[in-house]
C-alpha cells in the first residue's frame, strides 16, 4: 500500500515533468502527505493536462457518506477494474498522482520502522491514479493511488507498492481511448534500479509533522 508520501518538488519543476501550466497552478510542497489532504493531481483534458487539487482517498460517485474515502487511499491494480469503488474511475478517470518519494514501514525490534523510497537525485515522478466526483452535497474531487505487487527495492520492507509509471507512460495513461489490456501492461512494479530507499526517525509517523526532518536518515 501506500499511505504517505512526499511532494517537495516546486511546481515549475512538476510543470516541466508532467507538461501542465504553472501560470495559474499553487499548493504547499509537503514532506509528510496523508490520507483526506488536498493533494496536486494532473489531470487531461481536450489533449491538454493540468494541475488540480483533489482530496487523497477516493469517495464514489454512489456513496451515501463522504467519510467512505479516508478507507479508500489505495486500489489494487489487480482488482481495480471490476471492483464497483474503482472500476468507472478505472475506464475514464485515470489521472497522475506527483510525488518525490514514499514511506513503508517495517516492524523490527518491538515496533515499526518508517521507511523512506526516492528516485536518485531526487527527481520527480507520477504514481499512476484514479479519480471521482461525488456531488451527493456539492462536490468533492477524489483520487487513489493504484498498488501493485512489490518489487526488490520494497519487497525487504514491504509486499505491496504503488505503481509508479514512467514517464515514457504519462500519455498512455491518461489517453481516454486506451484499451484495457494496454492498461494492464502499466500496471507492475517499477523495473527501474534507480530507486532507493533508506530508514528514517519515527518522526514522520505523526501527519503534523511536517518538515525535512521526515525524511532525514535515522541515526
């Protein structure tokens, strides 16, 4: 799964990665994301992208009780395209989740140790999502992060991760006439060996806290 994660990066930097205006586009750059927060998410239109703020964790258009999101922050990509929750977001709401890296925790020694997972250099990149429009009482704008099965990098701490496309998939992803097969075949562990990852202070634990201190390698 995936229940935190990061998104320090300045929005020109993401507008360069994802090909979205900037001119207009603002959120707060955070060390500690979490679950029912306002969340930057890139959206295609018209064949143009841009940048919104959507609620992490994905609320039905059919739910009768908002609340139903803050459960929903994570689909699996194995199920997501028949499971009623998902699978209208899975064939026309597809949209990118940025992000610079994610937490995983590890239980060791009694209790559980955060995790943290960068691409080298710090750089960018999109986790593959889904989003919805519930408008049972005005409108609210969700999304979730699509998991897959762990691979090396994350296997030692974790068995699920999210799916993280490259770059070379942003377009594919987000084409609205993509078939469903072609879908699927995006939906695996990241092959690259240009992630990383390495402990850090229980500090994060907290969704308050909220500074470079989260992702500070533990002493």
């Amino acid at each position: 799964m995936c229940g935190r994660y990061t998104l320090a990066t300045p929005v020109g930097r993401l507008a360069e990665e994802f090909g979205f205006d900037s001119s207009s586009t603002e959120f707060r750059t955070s060390y500690n994301v979490a679950p029912t927060r306002q969340v930057p998410v890139v959206l295609a239109e018209g064949g143009k992208r841009r940048l919104e703020m959507l609620r992490w964790g994905l609320v039905p258009s059919w739910a009768d009780d908002p609340g139903i999101g803050a459960r929903m922050i994570n689909a699996r990509s194995e199920t997501a395209p028949e499971k009623p929750s998902f699978r209208r977001a899975f064939r026309d709401r597809r949209c990118l989740i940025p992000a610079d890296g994610f937490y995983e925790w590890k239980r060791e020694n009694g209790g559980k140790q955060p995790y943290y997972f960068r691409m080298q250099g710090g750089r960018p990149f999109a986790f593959a999502g889904l989003w919805e429009s519930w408008t049972k009482d005005g409108e609210i704008r969700s999304c979730a992060i699509l998991t897959t099965a762990a691979n090396e990098v994350v296997a030692g701490i974790h068995d699920r991760m999210p799916v993280i496309l490259p770059s070379r998939h942003y377009e594919a992803w987000l084409d609205p006439e993509a078939e469903r097969d072609e879908l699927n075949d995006l939906l695996v562990p990241y092959p690259g060996d240009d992630l990383e990852t390495y402990p850090v202070s229980r500090f994060v634990n907290s969704p308050g806290n909220d500074d470079p201190r989260c992702i500070e390698p533990a002493a």
